[in-house]
C-alpha cells in the first residue's frame, strides 16, 4: 500500500478566542473530505495571546492527536508565529492558514489539488476582499508600491494564505533574518509557484490585530528587506535638490548685483528654502535611519522566538 502523505497546516493564533472553535470545526470538516488520502496535522502556534484562547487551544490538543501547539513567551507577531510553526510542521506540505476564518478552510483544498499537480508554492490569491475600505485601501496601495519598489516579483493581493511543499519548507527554514517578510520570502527561493483565487471573507470575531502601525511596520518590512530603491531614490532626489538649489544661487546673485532694491523680498525666498531644505533632509535621514535600524537588528542576531512550552502527542 501506498504510504499517506501528510499536510501540516501552520495556524498562528493571537487573541482569537471567539472564532477559534468555530475554526477548528470549519478546518477539520473541510481536510476530513480527503482524509483517506491524506494525514493532517494541525500547528497551532498561541502567539502570546492575553485572552481564553491557550486554553480553548490546550482543550483542542487534549481531544484531537493531529493537534499541536506551540506556546510563545509572550506576543512575537504574524510573522514570527509563522515561522515557529514552518520550523517545527513535519509535514510533506504545509499551510499556512489565518485562524480568523478569514481564509476559507475549503480554499486549502484547492491548494491541495495543485500540489498533487506538481507545484511547489502555491499561493492563494485574493479576489476580492470583504474588509473596511481604510483596509482595503492601504492594502490595495501597499502591493502596488511593493510591486514598483522591490527587487523580487512578489505577486499582490496575496497574504500569507499558502502551501509550501516540504522542499520549499526546509530552504525557508535557513532564512532567519529578524525583519522579515514571509511573503516575499517564498517568493524570493523559487521553485513550481502558482495561484489559486479565493475570496475572502469578513473576520469571524473580534478585531483585526493590524492596526495601521503594525500594518506600517509590515510594508516597511517588506519594501527595505527587498529592496534598496528608497536608498537610491534618496541620491536621485538630492541630485535634482541639488540642481534647484543652484538655480536658486544665481536667482539670488543676479538680484543682490542688478537688482539691489529687491533683495528685501529675499527674506521670504531664503526662509522657503532652508525650510524645504530642512524637510528634505530629514525624510532622507529617517530613510538612512530605517535601514541603519535594520542593520542593527540583524547583527544583533536574536532568537526570533521564545517558545514557553509545546503540547505535542508525540
Ligand atoms: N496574529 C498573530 N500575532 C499577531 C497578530 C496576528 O499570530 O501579533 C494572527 C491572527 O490570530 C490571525 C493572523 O495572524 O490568525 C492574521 O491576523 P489578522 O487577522 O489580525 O490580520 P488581517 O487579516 O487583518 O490582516
Ligand atoms: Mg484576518
């Protein structure tokens, strides 16, 4: 007989206790219809969260074997959660999955069918979006300035929502860089990708835990670490400030010599342009300061996460 093979599905969770049950039941209806062909498991990773949902989790583990979870320290992110879990999911793929109902549990069917097909990442690509129009919005701009600004092709309207085939699992593993962007990074190592269109759904419960500082932070993330076009642009900008500036030069000496009896309105004129100076210098500086930051960051070479425990059958 034909050896299973098994589907990891990487679940992070932070304060989702109102949905959380109602999600397992929604993800174990939808892998029970292909469970003859396929072993499941499920990795929960409770990224710090301050509400029931560790417990809700801990009852889920203690009915169910396929169930996993690795508890943080303390919060980490989206991102970090992700990763915790693509480090420890033994299975020949995984899924990459919002525990928020968000990401339809059926969709993950789909990206099953065209791993069979012999793709190795297959991301699942938003048709439509059924979130307010402040999020829709910066979403929307956010890949399209990602898309202009960075090095690698990283396709839009796509959230972390995937399959990634145990090869890709492993490359993704070496990367541990601490600012880090898994979407751009399964883009980034290659591979048979493709994609499948989804809609996606309103959340279940509760909040969205991307204010818009967190959701800055993300697109800041992913625009320095693939890219260095802001570091360019600044140098482009000084070029042609540079080039005004001079024009401004000889617009002040033509007046001081021929027009002498202007040179009054010269205040307005030099107080706009130290102003304007000013300004420009300092974008540019916190740009520079962005990624000195990063750097930083990464020499610093800490632990992405701190696990406090892990409930695990086996
Ligand atoms: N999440 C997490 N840690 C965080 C924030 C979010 O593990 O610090 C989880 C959250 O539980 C959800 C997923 O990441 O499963 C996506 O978060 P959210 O739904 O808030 O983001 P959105 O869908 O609004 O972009
Ligand atoms: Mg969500």
């Amino acid at each position: 007989m034909k050896q299973k093979k098994s589907i990891s599905y990487v679940l992070p969770v932070y304060n989702e206790q109102e949905g959380l049950a109602e999600f397992y039941n929604a993800l174990t209806k939808a892998t029970d219809t292909i469970s003859e062909n396929y072993n499941f498991e499920y990795v929960f990773i409770n990224d710090g969260s301050k509400d029931n949902s560790f417990s809700i989790l801990q009852s889920l583990f203690e009915k169910d074997s396929r169930v996993k979870v690795i508890n943080f320290s303390k919060n980490f992110g989206h991102q970090m959660a992700i990763t915790a879990g693509i480090d420890m999911a033994e299975g020949d793929a995984v899924i990459i999955m919002d525990t928020d109902l968000q990401d339809p549990p059926e969709a993950s069917l789909k990206l099953v069918e065209k791993w069979q097909e012999g793709f190795e990442v297959i991301y699942a690509q938003r048709e439509q979006r059924r979130d307010g129009a402040i999020k829709k919005l910066t979403a929307y701009m956010f890949y399209r300035i990602l898309d202009i600004l960075s090095e690698v092709k990283i396709p839009k309207d796509t959230g972390d929502f995937r399959l990634l085939d145990r090869k890709v699992v492993l490359e993704m593993r070496r990367f541990r860089e601490t600012n880090r962007f898994m979407r751009g990074l399964t883009s980034y190592v290659g591979f048979k990708q493709t994609a499948v269109l989804f809609n996606r759904d309103k959340r279940f419960a509760g909040e969205t835990h991307y204010p818009f500082r967190k959701m800055f932070k993300l697109a800041f993330d992913g625009i320095t670490s693939f890219s260095t076009v802001p570091l360019k642009l600044i140098t482009q900008f000084g070029f042609y400030v540079s080039f005004v500036s001079f024009l401004g030069i000889i617009y002040a000496l033509v007046v001081r010599i021929f027009y002498p009896e202007m040179t009054v309105q010269g205040t307005t004129f030099a107080i706009i342009s130290v102003l304007f100076m000013g300004g420009v210098q300092m974008v540019m500086l916190g740009i520079l300061g962005e990624y000195v930051g990063r750097i930083y960051q990464e020499v610093q070479n800490r632990p992405l996460y701190i696990v406090s425990s892990v409930l695990s059958k086996k």
